[in-house]
C-alpha cells in the first residue's frame, strides 16, 4: 500500500539570516569602494601625489625645510617617488606654483652658499626651473636645509637630472596641501638664467 503525499503547497524553507548579511556587507563593500588607480581620476591629481596630471617632476614641501618628498611622473604615473628632500626653510623658502625646467648643469657649484669647510657649495645634478636658481639637486647634508633649492640623495638627484628636460612641468605644493598659489619667494644660487649653466 503506497503512502500518498500530501499535494499542498511546499513548505517556505527558513531562511539563512547570516548569509544574506554577509551577501548584503559585499556588496556594500563593492559599491563603496573604488578600485585601486582610480583613486584620483577625476581629480586632475596624480595617484598617489599632491600635483596635477601635466606635471614630470612633483615636490610636497615639509615643515620648515624638512620632511620634503618628490615624486618622478610619465604619462601620469608615478615611476620613482616618494624620495626624501630638503628644501629651503624660513627666510629662504621654496617658492610654490608650477614651473617649467629652465636649463640643467651636472656639475654647478653654488655661488650663494658654502659647504663646512668654507668652499662653494657643490650642487651635482642640477636641474633648474625658476629664474632666481632654484633647483633639484644632489650633495650636501640631508640633515640641513637649503637656500630654496631642493636637495636630494645623489642617486635621486641623478635620476630627476637624466629624465628632466628644458620646458618639463615641475610643481611644487605647501606642506600637507593638494595644491598652493604660486609664491614669489626663495633663495637662489646663481644658476636658471645662464651663468655657466650647460644650456640643455
């Protein structure tokens, strides 16, 4: 004898609460969470650094001199950076804004300041991008701050001086700051306009 089942409605299984928590929390997740290298795409920045698209060379400044950092930008990607540098502190700070590399000279020797023993200043892998002589450069202490210029490690000086050229975009923005007017100040050393530079 065969037992008939009955042909009511199935009954609703319970539902599983935990996992349509965890369903709901991914996609959460997934709407709210932007996909990495998109994280400045529409705001004209760079990923990862404070500078705009069409800069080649970008520099945040520190707190008096300190603490600087410098990125190498192509195509709008960040291909070295950040590198540590000094930059100038009060009295002779880093004018900020966007500058066009001038010239470069491999082997400039400041004429504004002097190194501890009491000789010009060597600046190794000079790039200048403002007429008063600001510049990347290497030599030097990390530990002091420069006359406005920007000082980095000799292997990081020689990168920005191979891969820069005259009429590239360099800008420089305040410490903490995704963007700064354009300031008039900062110190010089006798280069950016001629004055034995090379010119290229």
């Amino acid at each position: 004898m065969r037992i008939s089942r009955s042909a009511g409605p199935r009954a609703a299984r319970p539902r599983r609460p935990l996992r349509a928590l965890a369903c709901a929390a991914i996609t959460g997740l997934l709407v709210t969470v932007p996909f990495a290298g998109a994280a400045h795409a529409d705001s004209g920045k760079v990923a990862g650094t404070p500078c705009s698209v069409g800069a080649k060379a970008c520099v945040q400044l520190g707190h008096s001199g300190y603490n600087a950092r410098a990125w190498f930008i192509e195509n709008g990607k960040v291909v070295r950076g950040p590198v540590a540098a000094v930059t100038g502190g009060p009295g002779s700070d880093t004018p900020t804004g966007t500058f066009s590399v001038l010239s470069k000279d491999l082997h400039h020797v400041s004429t504004e300041t002097n190194n501890a023993e009491g000789s010009a200043s060597p600046m190794p892998y000079s790039v200048f991008f403002t007429k008063s002589g600001v510049a990347f450069h290497g030599g030097g202490s990390m530990a002091t701050r420069t006359a406005g210029c920007v000082r980095m490690a000799n292997a990081n000086a020689s990168y920005f001086f191979s891969h820069l050229s005259p009429g590239d975009t360099v800008q420089v923005v305040s410490a903490g700051a995704d963007s700064a007017p354009s300031r008039r100040s900062g110190g010089h050393h006798g280069g950016g306009g001629g004055g034995g530079l090379l010119g290229f």
